[in-house]
C-alpha cells in the first residue's frame, strides 16, 4: 500500500471500529426480524 494511503491513528481506527459494529448491529436485527417473522407463519398456519 502505498505511503501517501496508508492511514494510521486513534481516530481512523475508531472509524473503522464503529462501522464494525454498525455492521454487527444491523446483521443481529435482521437475524431477530427473521426469526421472529418465521415464528409468526408457524403459528399463524399451524393455527388454521
């Protein structure tokens, strides 16, 4: 990589750090609504 791009410190690191746990956050949402909309068609069919 060049120099020129190469970016260190405390502030590039958090950045990249808080997109990681928007990343984590969003995904373990998703996982939640998934789950829980999968349970709501069980029990609506099974309840026919």
């Amino acid at each position: 990589m060049p120099k020129d791009k190469h970016l260190t410190g405390k502030i590039f690191t958090q950045r990249i750090e808080r997109n990681n746990l928007t990343l984590r956050t969003r995904i373990k949402r998703l996982a939640r609504k998934k789950v829980m909309t999968l349970t709501y068609c069980i029990v609506f069919y099974c309840s026919r």
